[in-house]
C-alpha cells in the first residue's frame, strides 16, 4: 500500500520527495516539492489529497495528516 501511495503522488507531483508511515489504515505523508511554492496551507494539503482519493474513497486509508512542504 505504501509504494502504491508514493507512486499515486509522483504520477501528479512528479518531482517530488515523497515519504508514507502507514499504521493500519493511519498515514502520515510527507511530500516535499517546488510545485508548493507560492500557494497557501489548503492549496498544498488539497493537491496532496487529490493523488490519494481513491485510497480514502475505497477505505483503505481513514485518516491522513498531510505535511507538505517546500525545498526551502
């Protein structure tokens, strides 16, 4: 599941740094990318949210907390 979830942001945010800790159906994401740039906490965590819907639509992930961070 963890290498399905990377491989979902990086088909999106391509050049990004992207880490999954998976506890169950819990994860904490990590993705650090320039595309962050310049937009604003929602705009960032709705990006990330937009690569793993379908994880979240069929159950397989519950909760998430989103980091989402730029190179700097």
């Amino acid at each position: 599941m963890q290498k399905r979830i990377i491989e979902s942001i990086h088909a999106t945010l391509a050049e990004s740094l992207v880490e999954v800790e998976l506890d169950g159906n819990r994860a904490l994401i990590t993705v650090t990318s320039k595309v962050f740039e310049g937009k604003s906490r929602v705009q960032k965590q709705q990006l990330v949210y937009g690569c793993i819907d379908e994880f979240i639509k069929d159950g397989s992930l519950h909760a998430v907390t989103i980091r989402a961070l730029t190179p700097d």
